[in-house]
C-alpha cells in the first residue's frame, strides 16, 4: 500500500519534471483552456509511459517545488471528462493527499494516469488543439507529435523503485491516527475503523441526531493509510454508515431561497474494501434540485448581475446588497440548477472579486461551484 504523501516526496526529490511526472501550481478545469491544457498533459504522460503510471502533482511551485497546496477537489467523475476527450483514454484518479504544515482546507492534488497500452490521441477538438492529436513528453513539455508515433516503455524501473520507497508502514499509520483524533480534531466528534486487518478510516465533524439517524457537520474523513482525505467540507452535512466491508457517505447540501430552506441530498458515495489489499470508490448522484417560478428567479439572476457589476466598479454596497453578496453563490447556483446557465458562467467571473470582498461568500462561492461541477459530469 503505498503512502501518497511519501510518494509526493519522493517525486519531487527524484528529478524535475519528467516523461512520467509533471507538477502543477494549479488547474483549472471548469474552464476550456484549462481542460484543454489538463488532457493534453494527461494523453502524453500516458503515451510515454505505457508500462507504469505517471503522476500529475498538483500545488507545488515550479521554481523551487515549494508545497504550497490547493484547495479541497472531490471531483470523482474525471475519468468521465478523460473518456470524453480521448481515445484509448488512461485510467485516471485524482487524490487529495494530506501535509501537515498545510491549513486545514488545503491538500496537494495527486493524479494518476494508467496507460491503457494503445497510443492515446484526442478524440475531438478542443480550444487550439484539433481532434486525433496525439502528445508526448519531451523532458517537462507535453509536445505534439505527427510521425514515428509509437509506445516505448522505458521508465517503468524508475518508477516502481520510486513507488517501492513510498511504501507504507505500521509507525506512519499510528502516527497519522493519533495526529487526526488527538490534535487536529480534538474539538470535534472523531473516531476510526480498520477495515480488512489493513485500512484505517477516520472521520470527525460536529455531530447531532435527528430521529435515528446521525449527522455531521465540518466533515473531515481521511484514509490513514494513504494519507488521503475522502471528504472535506466546512459547509455540507453528510451521515455515515459502515459495515464489515465497506465505508458510506451520503451528502446533503442547504439550498433554498429566502426562509425555504431544506437540506437536499446530493451525492452517494461509497468506498468498498476488498481481501486483497485494493480499495474502490463508487459515486452515484441522487441530487434532485429545487424548482422555482421562472419570473422569480429572471429577477434574482438580473440582481446578481448588477451586483457583480457594482463589485467590479469598485462601488460601494449598501447593507442589502452586503446581504445579497452572502447569498449570492447560493441564489446563482439554484438558478443555473432551473435552467439559467449564464449564472453559471456568472459565478466563475465572481471568483476572483469576491474572494477580496468577502471570504465567507467566497467559501460558499466554492462549495457552490463545486456542486455545479458534479452535476454537469453527470
């Protein structure tokens, strides 16, 4: 079982960026360019590394590798984007992976690419790069390439040696249980499970019970053994279940205009672990939104619009409209979620502007986005 954070290390001490490794301040994929860029780099770590897997380490500065963090992503529907784009597309995982001298919101990103063993190309156009391109490494650029296109596998030994120092051990588990339960959480409800005699689950949030069934609020659950967190939410509630074989989170997000306000759930997911030391991760949306009068809602989004130009005019906010910049991720996701998809669009122009603004809008704006994020991958 290997230790993500060890293997991130060990990344960044082996070599600069390379035909199996690359390294990322961030990405952006709710963007085009930023999705183009991001399968380009995927479809030529997959292509120059076909015996192994390749890594993309994500929040690390290229100057000096200085680890300095993203924020939480839980999108586990990437390989839905990867198998749109590509043809003969690599297995893909993103994993959100823990270092300690990080704020507690903020995880290094760590992707990992599986060849499937067939030359991977692009299957359609996408910003400047055309349909059927097909990408290499070239030392740290991902470089298209038109003739002699064929796999070699020829840094598969370099890699398993770098996976085979990354190896987990029973201190590095201890330790990490301890570290989750007796300090970083101490002020929540936290507890663990070891599954299979080999994974440590633990998991701390506010707890109430409503009727028979348990909640969490300030959710942080975390697999110990891989140094990977599962699920990270300052904002949402989820509840919990388990049994011998698997972990359970179901996910409700608040939504609501005005005083009509209910907690909706969002998404399943379930983490099953299996005899031989393999784990899997299975996500299943079950987010069914809530409708509103359509004339109701034109207003709101043209309200939002105003506001979002009085913030980029520099002007002063009355106190109403302060109220309105607290609700506005919350009332522009419930309008993209009835059809209008320009408040989508809005929303990521806000970004930039309200995180000066206003921090605690700002961190609904993400938990907003990140909603909007799930339910166009499905």
């Amino acid at each position: 079982m290997i230790n993500k954070r060890l293997l991130i290390k060990n990344l960044l001490a082996h070599n600069d960026e390379n035909r199996f490794y690359d390294k990322k301040r961030f990405i952006d994929i709710s963007q085009r360019e930023g999705k183009a860029k991001f399968l380009k780099h995927v479809c030529a770590l997959a292509n120059s590394n076909p015996g192994n897997r390749s890594y993309i380490v994500i929040g690390v500065e290229d100057a000096d590798n200085e680890i300095i963090g993203v924020d939480f992503f839980d999108d586990s529907k990437i390989q839905n984007l990867v198998n749109a784009y590509l043809e003969n597309p690599p297995l893909i995982s993103y994993e959100n992976v823990l270092f300690p001298h990080l704020p507690e919101d903020k995880v290094v990103g760590l992707v990992t690419i599986t060849s499937s063993g067939k030359v991977c190309a692009l299957r359609r156009n996408i910003w400047k790069y055309y349909g059927g391109s097909v990408f290499f490494r070239d030392g740290s650029i991902s470089m298209p390439k038109n003739f002699d296109i064929a796999l070699a596998d020829t840094n598969s030994g370099t890699v398993s040696e770098i996976e085979k120092h990354a190896r987990n051990n029973i201190e590095l588990t201890l330790d990490g249980v301890i570290d989750f339960l007796n300090k970083r959480h101490r002020d929540l409800t936290s507890s663990y499970k070891v599954f299979k005699e080999q994974f440590v689950v633990c998991w701390a949030g506010n707890q109430k019970k409503v009727k028979d069934t348990e909640y969490f609020s300030r959710v942080d659950i975390e697999l110990i053994n891989e140094q990977v967190k599962l699920f990270y939410s300052t904002l949402d509630e989820v509840s919990i279940s388990f049994d011998a074989d698997s972990f359970n989170i179901t996910e409700y997000v608040y939504l609501g205009l005005g005083e009509q306000k209910r907690y909706y759930p969002l998404e399943e997911v379930s983490i099953r672990f299996a005899d031989n030391g393999t784990y899997q991760i299975l996500g299943k949306l079950i987010f069914e939104p809530p409708h509103y009068d359509r004339k109701t809602l034109h207003h709101i989004l043209n309200t939002n619009k105003a506001l979002f130009k009085k913030a980029q005019q520099g002007i002063n906010l009355k106190p109403s409209e302060k109220a309105d910049l607290r609700r506005f991720p919350a009332t522009s996701l419930i309008c993209y979620l009835n059809g209008f998809e320009e408040a989508g669009e809005l929303m990521q122009q806000a970004r930039s502007w309200l995180k000066k603004k206003d921090s605690v809008a700002y961190q609904s704006l993400k938990e907003a986005l990140r909603i909007l994020r799930k339910v166009r991958y499905n």
